[in-house]
C-alpha cells in the first residue's frame, strides 16, 4: 500500500465546528518533487490514490491509547492496568467527564470524515487512471466516512453528521442529528460501499490486501445495526430491528467468504493464537478488517509478565474474566456444581481459549513456565509493574517478539477490526432476540465453541438463557478485543457489571503446593451517565450553544 504524509496548511478541518487558517493554501506531501497545490491533488493518479491512502491512517490502532501500553479492557471488568496512575483509569475511579476524557477521538474522527469527504467529493473528475478504478476507490472512501461515523456513534450516541466538506464560511455551530439519523447515514455508505468494493481480502491482489472489501463493508453494516438494536438503543425491544441486524450478519455469512480459522482436528484451536500475527498468518481467512499491521515488539514489552527482560505487564486480567471460561470436558459454566470445577486446580481442564488468552501460573511463555505465585519471578511486589491480579495477558502477544537487552525482533501485528467469529456471535445474539433459541442461533455459537474445543450448548435453552449464554461466549471469545467495553454498554448492564469491585487470585507455594485465594483488586465505579461518553468541553466551548452535551456530564 502507497505510504503518503500530508498536511493541510490551508483550511483544516479540525472538528466539524472549527477551522484554522493558515499562510499558504497547498498541501504539502513528502515528495522529493516538492510542495503541490490543492487543486493539483486531483490532476496526478499518484497524488489521488496518494489522497486516499492518507484516509486510511485514521483507522485505529487500539493496542496503546495511553501512550504508556493501556488496552481499552483496563477500562472494563476485563482488566486491571498495572499502571494505577494510567489515565484509562478515569473509566473506572469516577474522575471521567468534559475536562478529563479519554480515548474520546472527537476530534480526530471529524478531521478523517473531511478528508474522506473531500476525496469522493474531487474524485469524480480527478485523473485517477485507468478511470474504471475510481468507483471502487470511492466505495473504499463511503466505507472509512462510514467506519468513522461509527466511532463517534458508539460513544456519543447522536452525532453532528458530516457527509460533505464544511467551507469556512458556513455556521458551524451546528446541533447533532439523532441516532437514528446517524445509523441510517452509516447504513447508507456502508451500502455504497459494498455495491462496489471486491468481495473479500481472498479476491484481492498482495498488493491492495489490507483496503475495504465487501465483506467489512457489511460487516461493519451489521454491527451498527446490532447496536440499533441493543436496548441503550432500542428500549422499547422492537424485535424488527434485532431481526434486521440478524439479517446483515447473515448477508457476510451467506457470501461464503470467510471461516474461522482452526488447527487440526484434535486441537481446533491451536491456530487461534496466530490470528494477530502477520508474520505467519497475514491475512487470514478469519480477518474481515484491520488497521495497518505496525512491525513491532512493544505490544510484548508492554503486556509480557515482568520476569522477561523487564516488560511491562500492563493488562492484568481479572478473576471475573477467568471465571467466565466454562469447563472443556462438561461444557458447563465453572459456577454449575456439576461442571467439575475444582478450586484447588483451578485451571486445569478449563476452556482452552483460557490458555491462549491469558497467562495463568505455570503457563508456558517463551519456552519457561510463568511463576505468578508470589515471589516468583513474575510477582515480585517491589516491582511497580508486577501483575495486580494475578494473571498477564496472553492474547496478541507473540513468542516470537524479542526485546531488551541484546537482539531485538518486530513482528507484524494489525488491530483486527472485524472478524468472522464476531459476525456468527453478532448473528446468533440478534437471531435470539428476534425469534428465540432457534435452530441457527445454536448452529452459529455451536460454530465458535466447537473451534474453541469446547462441546456444544444444551439443547432446550429458554431465550433468556441462551442471552446469557451467547453474552458469556462474546465475553470470552472476543476479549480484549474492545468489545466489553461497549457490548456491556448497549445490553444497559453498566450497573450489574461495572459498578463493582473487580478481584485477583493471590497463589501462594508451599514446596510443590500450591494454594489459591481470591482477593478483591480495586474498587469501581459506574453511573448512569456513563453509558455514554462526554462531548470534551473544549468542543462545547467552541460550539457556543447548539451542540449539546450528553444527559448528566
């Protein structure tokens, strides 16, 4: 993919109500052929194309929001950053609000959807050759304006929306559509988008892999409309609109493009570990979108257990997290009398998801046993950044990364964005809410457990119970992943989830005894309001009057 850096010294959009004038109006593009004016973008296929790359590096990367290796699972019942003074805690502690945000990308979203814009408003008559090219670059534009859209939805909830470029002589203070209106305009570019895009990255060239495809395009469709319907959304429980969302997420598994991504027939799950990991398995029939895959070591250095030249530990998982892996040999959640949990081992023969997410004690991580029981190498209370909890996070983490003293080594990893395991949970959960417990809602679960290793769910589960059951299995199959975060948020369970206290499991050794003890971690905090996120107060200053703060911030 064509790598372009670029500047805007003439009027850049800073965020839908402000711009800033600057000396010249060009932009300046890191060429060895020098400055090139605005107009002159559109006249060069190079420079268009160019254009557009730049598009695309508002798509996020979520491995390090705080700058300091904070996953966005430290802000939800997932996790504890070891990091106590990380500023993800505002999620937590009750210091959130206009004047204390965090990841709120307000700005930044606006800033991508101007120049989104401003491609499919000049690529019409620009010189992009051949020019039979320019309606799938265009649907590439509808599905970043789209995937940017939704950013800012899932956060705020009713958004100003922005499907033109504002000149600077517009009022821009402007009030925010509703939610509905923002779906709809989402829906709408995620449609323009999939009417042209190449199916899926399977059809694409080495060189174009990694760009919007049908398949995200839709993928993106239906968990906006999995959100619609959601009750923080959807109070009323229109099941028209759960039905709907069913309907989009069957539409990508219908396209037959995608699979999940398994091993042998004895442990289907071996290969899961690897779905982040481009360097043995780019573009993996598992992966509908990512970001850029960045080639580094620091996803290791922050998030190994401290005992390994000296990482970071920052995402240490909580006992909530681990006590929602079921039993493997019963199927059974850990919490069943007859699962055959034993607290005294407590994770042996658990769902084997456990042992590729999280590092638990005696885990094996770059070929040495990781000693989490107290003072072992990797809990050593006189190191600040020693686990909280008890465990480290496992996923994402490659055996293959080196850092610290000595060779260092990069791997590729990507953001993964859209997978396809999401899009059967997205299909079974919104199915049960149209219809019950139908066949295809356990066809689809059954799917994802049974490439976990784990055995199919109980036959005659009641709609209520199979809610629970597909909530659990988002919980453990797409942790990390961001989706607790917000999945908690639009099931209306910040309160029973959120607003409690999260634990860690203290292990104790005697000779080869081992002794287990939950302990609470920390308190948490969370309220009403915090179902969504606060306009920045900075943005309401500029506004003036019309843009609208969220109910109680």
């Amino acid at each position: 993919m064509l790598k372009i850096n670029f500047k805007i010294t003439g009027w850049l959009f800073v965020s839908v109500l402000a711009f800033t004038a600057c000396e010249k109006e060009y932009l300046e593009f890191e060429y060895t052929d020098g400055a090139v004016r605005e107009a002159d973008i559109w006249k060069s296929d190079r420079h268009a194309r160019g254009f557009l790359n730049n598009v695309y590096t508002g798509v996020p990367n979520r491995y390090n929001l705080d700058g300091n290796g904070a996953l966005l699972a430290s802000g939800s019942d997932e996790a504890v950053n070891s990091n106590f003074n990380s500023s993800i805690n505002v999620f937590n502690n009750d210091t959130w609000g206009p004047m204390r945000t965090f990841d709120e990308q307000y700005t930044s979203m606006y800033t991508n959807l101007r120049r989104a814009n401003l491609f499919l408003e000049n690529a019409p008559t620009s010189k992009i050759s051949p020019a039979s090219d320019i309606p799938e670059l265009m649907g590439e534009a509808y599905f970043l304006r789209a995937l940017y859209h939704f950013e800012l939805m899932k956060r705020y909830g009713g958004v100003i929306i922005a499907n033109r470029t504002f000149k600077p002589d517009e009022v821009l203070d402007l009030p925010r559509n509703s939610f509905e209106e923002v779906v709809e305009q989402i829906l709408a570019d995620c449609d323009e988008a999939a009417a042209v895009l190449t199916p899926s990255i399977r059809d694409q060239s080495d060189g174009d892999k990694g760009r919007a495809t049908q398949t995200a395009a839709l993928a993106l469709k239906a968990r906006t409309l999995l959100y619609a319907a959601s009750p923080l959304n959807n109070p009323s429980g229109d099941a028209a609109k759960w039905q709907a969302a069913a309907d989009a997420a069957r539409a990508v598994i219908d396209l037959n493009k995608h699979s999940l991504l398994t091993g042998n027939q004895t442990t289907p799950w071996s290969e899961l570990a690897n779905l982040w990991n481009y360097s043995t398995r780019a573009y993996n029939a598992e992966v509908i979108f990512a970001s850029a895959a960045d080639n580094v070591n620091s996803i290791e250095l922050n998030n190994a257990p401290i005992g390994y030249d000296g990482a970071r530990g920052r995402t240490n998982p909580t006992q909530e997290l681990v006590d929602a892996f079921g039993m493997r040999s019963s199927g059974k959640p850990i919490t069943d009398p007859a699962s055959g949990y034993n607290p005294a081992n407590p994770y042996n023969d658990r769902d084997p998801r456990l042992g590729l997410f999280i590092i638990v004690n005696g885990a094996s991580f770059k070929n040495r046993p990781v000693e989490i029981y107290a003072g072992g190498r990797d809990n050593v209370p006189t190191n600040v950044n020693s686990t909280k909890t008890g465990y480290y996070l496992r996923k994402f983490l490659s055996e293959s990364a080196a850092w610290g003293v000595g060779a260092t080594t990069n791997v590729r990893r990507p953001w993964v964005h859209f997978r396809y395991a999401e899009v059967l949970l997205n299909y079974a959960e919104a199915l049960n809410e149209a219809q019950g417990p139908v066949a295809d809602v356990y066809r689809y679960v059954n799917q994802v457990r049974a490439r976990a290793g784990m055995p199919p769910l109980p036959t005659s589960l009641s709609k209520d119970q199979m809610r629970e059951r597909i909530h659990n299995e988002r919980r453990v199959e797409l942790c990390f992943e961001d989706h607790r975060f917000y999945d908690v948020r639009r099931w209306k369970k910040g309160e029973q989830f959120f607003n409690k206290p999260v634990h860690g499991m203290r292990i104790t050794r005697n000779g080869s005894n081992l002794s287990f003890e939950r302990f609470q971690v920390e308190s948490r905090a969370f309220s009403e309001k915090m179902y969504r996120f606060p306009i920045p107060q900075f943005e309401l200053n500029i506004a003036s009057k019309n843009l609208e703060q969220n109910p109680s911030w």
